[in-house]
C-alpha cells in the first residue's frame, strides 16, 4: 500500500481550504485517509497553514510521500528542515541540542519574514486607503467648489433678472406717470380750447 501526504478540499466553490492529510494513493482526494496532520487555507495573506510537525515527520519516516504542494507546505513549516536536522543526529555530525537551536534559528528567521509581510501588506493597505482618502476628498472640494459657483451664477442671474424687472416696473411707471399727465396736459389744453 502507497501512503501519500496530500490536500484533501474543503471549503465552498470559490473559496476552498484544505486539510493535509495522511492517505492511500487509491483512496479518492477527499475520501478516506489515515490520519489528518493539519490544514492549509490559502484564502488568507499570508496564506494560514496549521501543521502538527512531529506527526508529518513521523509519516516521512514511515515512508510516506508528499504530493508536490504539500511538499511546498511541508517545506514552508520547517518539517523537511528537521527532519534533515534529526537524520544528521542520528549519523552523529552534530547533538541533539545544536540540531534543536538550528531549527529554533530557522524558525525565528521563517517568522520575522512572516512578520514583515504582514507588517507591510498592512502598511500598504493603510497608504492605498490614506491616498484613496485624499483623492476622495479633493475631488469633493471640487465638486463643492463647482456647485458653489454655479449657485454663485444663478444667484447673480437671479439679481440681474431682479434688477431688470425692477427697471422695467420702474420704466412702466414713469411711462403711467408720463401717460397721466400728458391726459391732463390734454384735458387742460383741451378746457382751455373750449374757453
């Protein structure tokens, strides 16, 4: 019997995560395994993997082979590393403690990079949305500036067309004044003929 380390999928359609698991070759992708040694979620930046690292090197003792992503995650987590540290103890080129303090080096060195990625992606959203902020806000205060004219306009025009009927209401009544009294310019002239 083949035993294989490989992805078994979960999740939804379009959003899958995966556990890593222990299974037979034959065994169908998501059907049967042996036993479950982690998951990966490849959703999250950084992608999240959560890996039990002495039972997958227990596995690769036993003679199981990773698929060739799940040897990237095993490879990712360190599981490789080690396992290449524990064969190196048992050949006697170094002990037990300095094959731990190597691992624990690589380990701290694999999670400071981690760190940064995260520190950075979040940094970069925070600058992406800081700009976005201040796009947003100049392309308001235009706006605002051009609604404000525009008001401006209108207002003028609406004094302009104010101060035109007001003109004209003006003109109309000297015209009626003027009317008035060329009728009683007319009517005395008129009484003065008659005498």
């Amino acid at each position: 019997m083949s035993v294989k380390i490989r992805l078994a999928r979960h999740g939804r359609k379009k959003y899958a995560y995966y556990h890593v698991v222990v299974a037979d070759s034959r065994a169908p992708r998501d059907g049967r395994y042996i036993e479950r040694i982690g998951s990966y979620n490849p959703n999250t930046d950084p992608a999240s993997i959560d890996l039990d690292i002495d039972k997958a090197i227990k596995w690769l003792n036993n003679g199981a082979q990773p698929t060739d992503t799940a040897r990237a995650i095993l490879s990712y987590k360190g599981v490789l590393m080690k396992k290449h540290l524990i064969e190196g103890v048992k050949k006697g080129a170094f002990d037990e403690a300095e094959a731990e303090r190597r691992f624990q080096k690589w380990q701290d060195e694999k999670d400071a990079k981690i760190r940064a990625k995260r520190e950075r992606l979040i940094g970069n959203k925070e600058k992406e949305q800081k700009e976005r902020f201040e796009v947003e806000s100049k392309v308001n205060a235009e706006r605002a500036t051009q609604i404000a004219q525009k008001k401006a306009e209108l207002a003028a025009e609406a004094r302009a067309e104010a101060a035109k009927k007001a003109e004209e209401a003006i003109k109309a009544q000297q015209a009626e004044a003027e009317a008035e009294e060329t009728e009683e310019t007319g009517e005395t002239s008129v009484e003065q003929d008659t005498e």
